[in-house]
C-alpha cells in the first residue's frame, strides 16, 4: 500500500471508528476526540484508549488497558497483525470489559 492510500484508508477508518463511538448510549459520558489522526477515549476514572496511525510501518496502532494492539491493512479489514483479530472485535472488546458490558462496534 502506497502512502497515500494507506493514509486515506487510515483517516476514513478512524472517522468511522468515531461515528460508531459516539452512537452508542453507552459512551455518553466518555469524551471521544480525533485531532491529527490520533483518537483518544477519555473514561470517568481517567482511564484511556488512544488509537493512532502509524504511517512508517502502514498500520494503526491501538493502546487500551488491554495492552498495545497494531493492524494491518488486509483485503478483509484491519486486522491484529499477531493474533489476526478484526480492529472492531479489538475495540469492542476492550470497551466491553471497560464498561462491564457488551459493546460491538461497526466500522
């Protein structure tokens, strides 16, 4: 994937992601930002899930309480270039186990 593909596919995503995000009730209370290609969900207690994209190696990079998580660009979507799991499945996961509830992100 060239730089510039790579950079529309990452900013598309991203907006996405924040669509998604702030549709669902259940993140009414968490402040959700997207500036420069970095998306930051702040929760209540301080806590935070910073997305971001890193052009050098073509990948979007996820931090959570879950650990580092980074994702390729497939045919099939971005997906956790060590475990193979979708980016949605990914982020859905951790805000379920954040919010103690079962969260699905559609992107």
């Amino acid at each position: 994937m060239n730089d510039t593909s790579f950079e529309l596919r990452a900013a598309q995503t991203l907006e996405s992601i924040v669509e998604a995000l702030e549709a669902l009730e259940a993140l009414d209370d968490t402040e959700i930002d997207l500036i420069d290609g970095v998306l930051t969900l702040e929760f209540d207690d301080g806590s935070q899930i910073i997305m971001n994209r890193q052009a050098a190696a073509n990948q979007l990079w996820m931090a959570s309480p879950d650990g580092p998580a980074h994702f390729d660009m497939r045919d099939d979507g971005w997906k956790n270039d060590k475990t193979g799991e979708d980016l949605a499945d990914a982020l859905g996961g951790a805000l379920s186990r954040k919010l103690g509830s079962r969260v699905a992100i559609v992107i």
